[in-house]
C-alpha cells in the first residue's frame, strides 16, 4: 500500500511537471505562421527528415482537456430568426458555416431569397422539406419569431438565439439601408433624421411593410422581429395609457427571456460570440468570421441630435428600449459569473479572428494555395486547428453563395435534377452571373446551376469535390488550370495599367 501511494506520488509530480511546461497563453505563441517557424518547431513535433516539409505540421495540442462546457458535449441545433441590421448577416454566416462543414440540416426557403420566409410564413410551402424522415436542425433565415411554430419544426434540444442593438443606431442604420429618406419624402432635407424624429408618426403612419425591409420600418423595429405584435404598437406608443403600455411591454420582455437561450449584442459581438460558443460547446474555429459584404459596405452617417429629439425616438419606440436595456444588463450578468478566463479568451479570439481574417483576406483566391497554411495551437479554451486555403476559401464565401450551395445539398438529398427541380421552387431564374459562366465539370452535377452563378468557381468546385461529386484527380486539375488563368489576367490587368 505505502509503495503504490509513493508511485501516485510521483506520476501527480511528473503530470504536475508536464502542465507547466504545456503552451496555453492566449497571444502569438498561439498562432505559428509556417514559414520560417517550421524549423524551429522541428524538434518539438519530432518530424523525421523525410517528412514531406510542404505539408504544414500538426497543431500543438495541450495533453488535458480544455474546460468543458454545460452539458459536456457539442450541441448541434440552433435557431436563429434573422433580425434586421443589428448584424445578422455575420452570425448567418457562421452558422452557415457551421451547418456546411457538419452537413446538417438546413430551412432552406423554396425559390432562395433570404426573406421569402419574412414576415410570417415559416409553413412548408415557403421552405425546402428535410431529408426523408430527418428534421431540421439549424434555423438562420429572415423571419419573424413565431413562438408556437418554431418548436414544430425544431428538435426540442435547440438553442434560441437573437441579437438586439441600441435602437438609435438600429435606426440610423435601417434609414440609410433601405433608403426611409427617399420613403418619407425627407431624402432632400439636410437632417432628415432630425426632421423625421420630431414627428415620426407623420411619416411612419402604419406597419406592414416587407418582405425586403423590416414589418415595422421604425416603431420598435427590433422587437416586432422577435414576435411584438405591430398592432400593439398603438397601446404603447406616446400618451398611451401608462399602466397598460407598462404590462405590455414586461410581458413581452418577459416572453422573449423564456423562450431566448442567449440575446447578443451588437456592440459587444465578439464577446457575445464566446457567450454562444460556450453555450453551444463548439470550438472557437466555429465562431470565426469576415464581416459580410452588407457590413463592410454599410456607411452609418453620424449625426447630431437633441435630447429632446432623443427622449421622442425613446418614446416612438418603447418598447425596443426596454428590451435592449434588459439584454444589456443580462449580457454583463452572464459575463460577470463566467469562468475560465472569460476576458482573456475573448481577447484571444479578438486577435486570433484578425489574423486569420488579414490571412484569408486576399485579392486573388488562387494566391491562398501559394501562401503557408497557419497552424493555430491548442489552449485552455479549446482544440488546435490549421487555417488552409479551404477554410479561408469558405470564410471568404459570399452570402448568397452560401445559401445556392446549401440548396444544392438539399436538391441532391430529395433526389432532385434539373428535370424535376420546379417541384420545390420556380424554377432557376436566380441572378444574373457574377463570376462567369459555371465550369463543365460542375453543370454535369449540380441541379440550381444559374444560381451558382453567384459563386466563384473555387467555391463550386469545392463543394462538388468535398461532396464526392468530382474526384480528387479531377478537382486538382481543374483549380490548377483556374489558377493558372486567374494569373494571367491578373498580369494582363497589371501590365494594362502601366
């Protein structure tokens, strides 16, 4: 008995020992760039000298298992009914993603318009079915929050989550976005906002608008997307009665803290991300992001405003005030009590998510193959990981590509083909092309193929190689010679400008 407690003894040192020698900071010694580092970590990954040194080494795993999150185990369904411009399009996104690479199942709406399931008609005629005796798994399409509907689609494991934003800059951002000046007849006035706020009930007389732009244009906006009925908006609104505009708007924010697991903010997105990843136990190689296209080219003007112009949009909008300051407090709440770290892994991710992004980010796509793939090691937050052309490609991935690809998958999952695919939508009048024509070795595969169109042709041909539709053999021929062109007209462009 005495011997075998001096050997517990000795293996608790010798792990002891182990531990503090294991790579867990947060910072660069996370992310090693494979160029000249592979050498320096040679001794440490014990490559042999015959080792091909083109491949990238594996990550740098730590030897215990990085803090488990509740319910110890990855959770798979999530819900998301996409709000209007408090940066939904990014979360899309990456739950996009997220369903790509774990092929799960998507609602996909039938003729793929990301709002054709906006504002109310989430019913099977509007949407693509699952798989034959599947269900659906992830939710992240336009449409406004229908507490009975949703858990008929919806395994009864899923997570609800939703993103809200100050209302003010909700509002300052719809406006320029869908062009209320121009609506409102103010799209001449110096400081149309001004205008528009010092009486907003002149201008925005009613709901019901959609499916392009919010049911509500400016009347607690965010709040009808979470399911605020737009006709309650007359009980709450300025000289209402106080009592009763009270009781509705508690309720209401009351409902939506039941039936919400986790309610982001916009002005603290990458810390809601962590909050999201903990509560889904994903990876943060889950979470990552490039801003979409509609976020990068939005132009939010400042502008000066009264408070007394101020307090009347608190007014106008009511409840969507009171239901930012709940979500605001509640957020902090959830941060505060969180442990393992929880400053110190979003700052890692901050970091970590602007150099992969300055990574991935390149003019020509073809160039991500030439450029040494960054290996990402593991630490107390979570797994290693290699950033490769592949992930930056689908990183990169444009929005509406990822929907066409989805739809794709879904095409092929209800044995669909170009002869019989009208039966779930109206039929392939999608875009106009945007990269070129679609490639031969993927029109012979593919059932929506003009709406590929909206994809580069990296993209599809990935997909039909990652699917198992095109061969390995074939898929690296066919990216060298799209390559091989995509370089030429770079040099042609160039040698034009000189």
């Amino acid at each position: 008995m005495g011997q075998r407690y001096k050997y517990s003894i000795l293996l608790f040192t010798v792990l002891c020992l182990l531990a503090g020698t294991l790579h867990v900071s947060y910072l660069k010694g996370d992310i090693v760039f494979l160029t000249e580092p592979l050498a320096r970590l040679k001794n440490v990954l014990q490559m042999s000298p015959s080792v091909d040194k083109s491949v990238p080494p594996p990550p740098l795993q730590a030897s215990f298992p990085w803090l488990q999150c509740k319910g110890g185990r990855e959770r798979k369904h999530i819900a998301y009914p996409k709000n209007h411009k408090v940066g939904g399009s990014t979360l899309f996104s990456i739950l996009s993603r997220y369903a790509y690479t774990k092929n799960l199942n998507v609602i996909i709406p039938r003729p793929f318009l990301l709002s054709r399931m906006y504002p109310y008609t989430l019913y099977p005629e509007y949407y693509m079915p699952p798989p034959h005796n599947q269900t659906f798994e992830i939710s992240m399409h336009h449409t406004v929050y229908n507490r009975t509907r949703f858990p008929q689609i919806m395994p009864k494991d899923t997570a609800y989550v939703t993103i809200v934003r100050k209302p003010l800059y909700h509002l300052i951002s719809a406006w320029n976005a869908y062009s209320y000046g121009k609506k409102f007849g103010l799209s001449k006035i110096k400081n149309p906002i001004a205008t528009f706020l010092a009486d907003p009930k002149k201008y925005d007389r009613d709901c019901g608008h959609g499916i392009h732009v919010p049911l509500c244009l400016t009347q607690n906006s965010i709040s009808v997307d979470l399911g605020f009925l737009p006709s309650d908006n007359e009980k709450v609104t300025l000289g209402s009665d106080p009592g009763r505009r009270e009781d509705i708007m508690k309720t209401f924010v009351r409902t939506v803290d039941q039936d919400f697991d986790l309610v982001m903010l916009t002005e603290y997105y990458d810390e809601s991300l962590v909050l999201l990843k903990r509560l889904m136990c994903w990876s943060v190689r889950d979470i990552l992001y490039i801003k979409a296209e509609n976020v990068r080219k939005a132009n939010v003007v400042e502008i000066e405003l009264s408070p007394e112009l101020k307090q009347n949009h608190k007014e106008w909008s009511y409840v969507d005030y009171a239901l930012y300051d709940h979500f605001n407090k509640a957020l902090w709440r959830r941060i505060n009590s969180s442990g393992n770290d929880y400053w110190g892994e979003v700052r890692y991710f901050k970091s970590l998510n602007i150099q992969i992004r300055n990574h991935c980010q390149v003019q020509d796509p073809c160039s991500l193959d030439r450029k040494p793939p960054l290996v990402v090691n593991s630490t107390r937050w979570g797994p290693g990981f290699v950033v490769d052309s592949d992930l930056c490609l689908l990183l990169r991935r444009d929005i509406y590509c990822r929907v066409y690809i989805q739809a794709e998958r879904v095409g092929k999952s209800l044995w669909l083909t170009k002869s019989n695919r009208s039966v779930y939508s109206r039929g392939d009048t999608g875009r106009k092309y945007r990269y070129g024509k679609i490639l031969p070795v993927v029109e012979q595969h593919c059932v929506y193929c003009t709406r590929l169109g909206q994809c580069e042709n990296l993209d599809t041909l990935g997909h039909f190689h990652r699917d198992g539709y095109i061969s390995e053999e074939v898929y690296q021929m066919t990216r060298e010679q799209l390559c091989k062109k995509q370089t030429k007209r770079g040099k042609r462009k160039r040698n034009t400008h000189k």
